[in-house]
C-alpha cells in the first residue's frame, strides 16, 4: 500500500501549443517550478510538444526572459507531438482551440480511444469561458508585454492544474 499523495508511477501532464517554443515549453516550466515547490516534483512527468512543432529550435528568448524574471527556467528542445504521448500522459493540456481542432482531425475515429483527459488548457482557470476566452493567445509576434501577460495566464492555470490533481491524490 503506497502513503497517502504518493503514486506508483507519475501522472503525466503535456502542455500542447502550435509550435512548442512559446507558450507549451513556458507552461511546462511553470509546472514543473510550481510542483518543485509543493515537494512533488516525483509525482509529475512533464512535458511540452507542439503539432507542428519547430523540432530542435529553442524556446522563444521572451519566453525564457519572462520566465526568468520571476525565477523560473525554460529549457528543453521543441518537438513534435506524438501518437505515444496520447497514451503516455494522463494528462494532456492545450493552448487554444486552432490546436485542439488540429489534434481532433489527427485523431479521427481513434479520439475515443485516447485514454488521456485532452482539455483546453484555459478551463482551468475559467471553466465558463466560452469562444475567444478558451484560448491563451500565442505570444510569438507580440511584444514583451504579450508574453508577460501569457505567463499570468498560464501561471494561473498551473496553479490549479497542481491543487486539483494533489486533491485528486488525496481523495
């Protein structure tokens, strides 16, 4: 019998954007700080991809710099969603609708057999947001102050994403 808030294995949690070098790779570090934090970092597998992934490329230098001001590190290598991560993490967390739309056509016929929980990543910290309020908005040709404001957002969800799924280990 494991302790109570401890797993056999860890959940897995990927964030999915477009091309995983702005707001997936920034969500991915959030996490990963925010469980660090709480002292569970051993429960997590995360991760970050995109659907049409820039393979290799670096996440984007606001991205990074954002992220850094607050004392949190962006690293990591962008790459390109795969059909295993549908089944590897438990948890799979998307960026906007362009993108979870993109991921339906892939899917096809098969979405039902996906055994993650696929939701957009913004009902976390809205769950009645409805149309253009369910997407956090891609930073990439925006300014600083754009990314500052992808960062809020995205440290808002991950603050809940961590509460719900450390009360999920405990109920």
């Amino acid at each position: 019998m494991l302790e109570p808030g401890k797993r056999d294995q860890p959940t897995g949690v990927l964030f999915l954007c477009y091309a995983n070098v702005c707001r997936s790779p920034l969500a991915e570090a959030i996490f990963r700080h925010l469980a660090a934090q709480a002292g569970r970092s051993d429960d997590f597998e995360i991760d970050s991809a995109g659907i049409s992934a820039l393979a290799g490329s670096s996440p984007h230098r606001n991205s990074v710099a954002v992220a850094k001001q607050h004392g949190i590190e962006v690293t990591g290598k962008a790459r390109q969603l795969l059909r295993d991560d549908l089944f590897r993490y438990t948890h799979i967390l998307v960026m906007d609708r362009y993108v979870l739309g993109h991921l339906g056509r892939l899917l096809g016929a098969n979405a039902g057999q996906v055994p993650a929980q696929v939701r957009l990543f913004q009902t976390l910290a809205n769950p009645d947001a409805l149309g253009e309020e369910l997407d956090v908005q891609d930073p990439i040709t925006g300014t600083y102050k754009d990314f500052e404001h992808t960062f809020n957002e995205l440290l808002t969800g991950c603050h809940t994403l961590l509460t719900e799924l450390t009360e999920a280990d405990r109920a």
